[in-house]
C-alpha cells in the first residue's frame, strides 16, 4: 500500500519533532548534570592564572555558569560564547567550582583551539581563570 505525498508529510513532521524533542531534552540534561572533581589536580591553574575578582555566593550549578560566563566575555570577549555547553564540577571537600567550557571540534577527533576554565569558591571567590590556546 503506498502512501500519499500528505501522509509521507504528516510522518516526516511528526518524525521532525520527536528528534526536536529529543535533542532538547539532551542538552537540558547535559547542562544540569554536575560531575566532581579533585582541586589536588588544578595546583598548576592556582599557580599561573590566579584571580582577584569576587563575584556573589555560588549555590548551584547555573549560578557558576553565569558568573564563569560574566567573567569569561569581559576578559577574552564573545567569542567564548562558542564553547558551549559549559560543563560544571563540585569539588565537595574544598567547596569550589570548576566551570569548563567544551570544545565540540576536540571531541570529533579534531581538536583544533582550547576552552575557557574557572575555579569558584562557594563565597564567591574567583581562584583561577584560564584559556587554554
């Protein structure tokens, strides 16, 4: 039985919302989860790149974002608006912040660039802000 030129239409619609849906909701999952990290490991981001820049508390994940983001334009400009999504760390036992930014061309094998990285305490204390070139 085929199918008429508006059925192949309806299907190609519905087929176009539900991979919408789908992407949507990956990247509203992706931007929410928090993974963890080690300050142990950031001794060389401490050293080189220091701060002196406060910002309000951080509670959650979104506030870091936004303050890393703030951060990131006034001091390398827009262009870091490219390397989005940003991911979000905790590092419970030192209560800071790591906020990266990604680089989708690395992860298609061509890592071309760097990302914008920052370490907040939870008081709002900036430690580091880098750019990896």
């Amino acid at each position: 039985m085929l199918m008429t030129a508006r059925k192949r239409k309806k299907h190609m619609i519905i087929l176009g919302v539900i991979v919408i849906i789908i992407i949507i909701g990956s990247v509203i999952y992706y931007n929410r989860r928090v993974g963890e990290f080690s300050m142990e490991y950031y001794d060389y981001y401490l050293e080189n790149f220091q701060s002196d820049i406060t910002v309000e508390p951080i509670d959650k994940a979104s506030d870091a974002k936004k303050a890393a983001q703030k951060i990131w334009i006034e001091k390398y400009g827009k262009d870091v608006l490219k390397d989005r999504p940003y991911v979000v760390y905790y590092d419970k036992e030192n209560e800071v912040w790591l906020v990266e930014g990604t680089l989708l061309i690395a992860e298609l094998g061509m890592g071309i660039g760097g990302v914008p990285g920052i370490l907040i305490d939870k008081d709002g204390n900036v430690l580091a802000v880098w750019h990896g070139k």
